[in-house]
C-alpha cells in the first residue's frame, strides 16, 4: 500500500513537517510505501483564474498526479487563526483546478476522489490544531474523499519533539500510530 503524506507549511523547523516524517516512518513500519512530499518542492503561484487562463503550471500537474497516485493521504496541518494555513488551501484549489482540454485533468476532483484522508496536526497552543481539522475535513469532503474518522493533534508542539524530530510523549506516538493503521486499513478496504 501506497500512502502520501505531507504537511502544509514549508517552514524549516515546522512542527507538522516532523510530524509528517513520524507518519512516514510509522506508515513504513507498518509495511507501507509512504511518500513524503514536499510542497516547497513545487512552484505553485497563489490561485488565479487569469493566471490559470495562461495554462496550468507544470508543478500543478506534478502535484495532481503525486495525489492521484495515492489511495490513502495522511495531511498534517497548522493552525493558522483557527484553521488551515494557506499554503494547504491553495495548493488543494490548484490541485482541483479543471485543466480545460485536457482528457484526464479536466475533471478536477479527480485527484481526491474516493482518497482516504487522515488528518494530523501539531500546535503550540492546547488544541494541537483541532479547529484547523475541522476546516479542512469539511473540504475534503466536497472533494469526495473518504476522511478517517480518527485523526491526531499534538498540542505544545514546541516540547513534543525531541532533536531527532521523534515524538516525546507516548499518547502522541499511540495516536499517530492508530491514526495511520486506520487509514492503511480503510484504503485497504475501499481500494
């Protein structure tokens, strides 16, 4: 089974990206294939339909096609002011976008559809980031993925790391765990 996890923040010491490594490696102990992508690696302009008239960015494609890929997502977020950055947002409206005359692309949830999404998230502040899932699983919905009904969030993010970015406390690697077992287990069975 093939997972891709990522996070969407791009800040270098970013809490949801070392989140994002702990899904991976529990994801391959778990005996699946994940993928960790990157969206610094991708040069995707904020949303423009002007912009998008010019022809969609070749990243864009890249990124439809890195989640199309996948039958199972693990997404990890910030919180920004109570929901998801904007980073995330407007990677997901590009990755969304009809591609007009284009036979496989035109169809733009075609990279979400029947996706099985669990959402992390990491904060400094007491929530972990829950107010960001709620935001983005209602997304995801529109999308048609199917979103795990388990979901993680590590709260004081800024002491639950240690210096090799693993996981301090154990409720923390448990629930990561549990959340990633979930997400193999219900692509397994949708897929």
């Amino acid at each position: 089974m093939q997972i891709l996890i990522f996070a969407g923040s791009t800040r270098q010491d970013s809490y949801n990206r070392k989140l994002a490594k702990v899904a991976a490696s529990i994801a391959r102990q778990q005996g699946a294939e994940p993928s960790l992508l990157e969206l610094s690696d991708y040069d995707i302009p904020l949303y423009n339909a002007d912009l998008e008239a010019q022809g969609t960015p070749a990243d864009v494609i890249r990124l439809k096609q890195a989640m199309h890929s996948h039958a199972a997502w693990i997404v990890c977020s910030p919180e920004y002011n109570g929901s998801y950055p904007a980073l995330l947002k407007n990677a997901i409206d590009w990755a969304s976008s009809p591609v007009k005359g284009d036979a496989k692309w035109s169809d733009g949830v075609l990279p979400f559809r029947n996706k099985v999404v669990g959402m992390a998230s990491a904060s400094p502040g007491g929530l972990g980031g829950l107010r960001a899932q709620s935001h983005l699983a209602a997304l995801l919905l529109n999308l048609e993925c199917w979103v795990a009904p388990r979901s993680h969030a590590v709260s004081q993010a800024g002491e639950a790391f240690d210096a090799q970015g693993h996981l301090l406390r154990a409720q923390n690697q448990q629930g990561m765990e549990a959340l990633v077992q979930q997400v193999l287990w219900a692509a397994g069975r949708l897929g």
